[in-house]
C-alpha cells in the first residue's frame, strides 16, 4: 500500500522495500549558555546592567516628644478670638435692670425744678439725654378708672388748690390712672403736658407693679 508522508513538504509515494529505506540521525543543537548582561538577538538589543544606585545619607533621627508636648492643643499656641457681643436678650435684661435701679431710687439727675412766670413750676434739664433715655418717675397714686373719675370730679370744684395732676392709661384693655394731685416733692408731676413735647410715657412692670415713667421723645 502506498504510504504517505507526514511531513507538509511532501506529496510524493514511496514504492521500495524496508530493507531499502535508511534512517535518518537525529541531530542535537546545544544553545550556548547565556551570560549575564546579555540577551539573545531574537530579544532585541542587550541591556546594560542598571548602575549602581548613589549611597542615601542617613535621615535624622527625631524623639517623639512627651507625653506632656503630646497633649498641647493648638489654642495653647494660638490664643482664640472670643467675640465680646452680647445676645439681645441680655443686652434688654440689663437695660431693664438699669431702669429699676433708677425708678427704686427715686432718680432725677440731670433735672432741676424752675419758676416759670406766669405758669408757675417747671422741670428742665441740665445735661444732655439720648432718645429713650430715663427721665424721670411719674409717681402718685395708683387707682383704678373708676376711683380717678370721682377724684377728678373734686378736684375740678377747686381748681386752684388742686389743678390737675391725672394721668390715665390702659394695661391689658383696662384702664388706670395715677394721680399726682398730693404735694410729695417729685419731679415727674411738674412736667407741662404739650401737644408736642419732647417725652414720652411708658409702663415698666416693677415688683408686679405697674409703674409709669417718661422717657426722652428725641435727644434733649
């Protein structure tokens, strides 16, 4: 039977005898070792060995610190800039404790009581006052409406004994007065009434009791 060769570069028969047939010796390559530094060409060029890295100088070495050090906090360092504004609240809570001290205490400073011809008694200032500031206390007697209508109603029988000295005003929709008709050497009861004049009332609430005071209108 015809045989066929295995290998790809041949398609011919082969019509002799196995005696006839001769074999072929293998042959070994032996591949050179290799050196170092030194690559085979099918690789590419050979690479040079890499150079000899530069000695590093020694770092220095550094303590940690105490355990004191350690546990420094930054504004120990840099002292903290704390604002000295105070909340609104608080700013009202003193204001209203600067007024009671001054109404407790019967203030009038900066006030001096005149002769006024042909008017009679009348209150000045001697020193300058901020708008809202304290003037003075209108004191008296507290009464209610009421009570105020019939003092009123005597007084005005004799108007030059008494005059007039009623003040009236309301609180949670219920009116009050306070009469100041009683000689008792203040301040507050002197002060003419004008249409335009340059104070003001206004209630602040003492020891749970309603007291009336006049304020500067404007800068006095």
């Amino acid at each position: 039977m015809p045989l066929k060769s295995t290998s790809p570069h041949t398609d011919m028969y082969v019509n002799c005898k196995p005696s006839h047939l001769a074999v072929q010796p293998k042959v070994e390559i032996k591949k050179e070792p290799k050196k170092p530094g030194v690559e085979s060409t099918k690789r590419g060029p050979a690479k040079s060995a890499p150079p000899a890295r530069a000695s590093r100088t020694k770092k220095e070495v550094k303590t940690s610190p105490p355990a004191d050090d350690r546990c420094q906090k930054l504004t120990d360092y840099f002292p903290v800039r704390r604002s000295k504004r105070q909340p609104l609240s608080k700013i009202k809570d003193l204001e209203y404790e600067q007024l009671k001290e001054k109404i407790l205490n019967k203030c009038t400073d900066g006030l001096e009581i005149r002769q006024i011809e042909g008017k009679g008694r009348g209150v000045f200032s001697t020193r300058h006052f901020e708008r809202k500031e304290f003037i003075v206390e209108y004191s008296g007697t507290l009464i209610s409406y009421e009570e105020a209508k019939k003092r009123e109603a005597e007084y005005v029988k004799e108007p030059e004994k008494y005059g007039c000295y009623m003040y009236y005003f309301v609180i949670k929709n219920k009116k009050y007065c306070v009469d100041g008709t009683a000689e008792d050497g203040s301040y507050g009861r002197l002060l003419n009434h004008s249409k335009n004049g340059n104070v003001e009332s206004k209630l602040v609430n003492v020891n749970s009791k309603p007291v009336l005071v006049l304020v500067a209108k404007q800068d006095i």
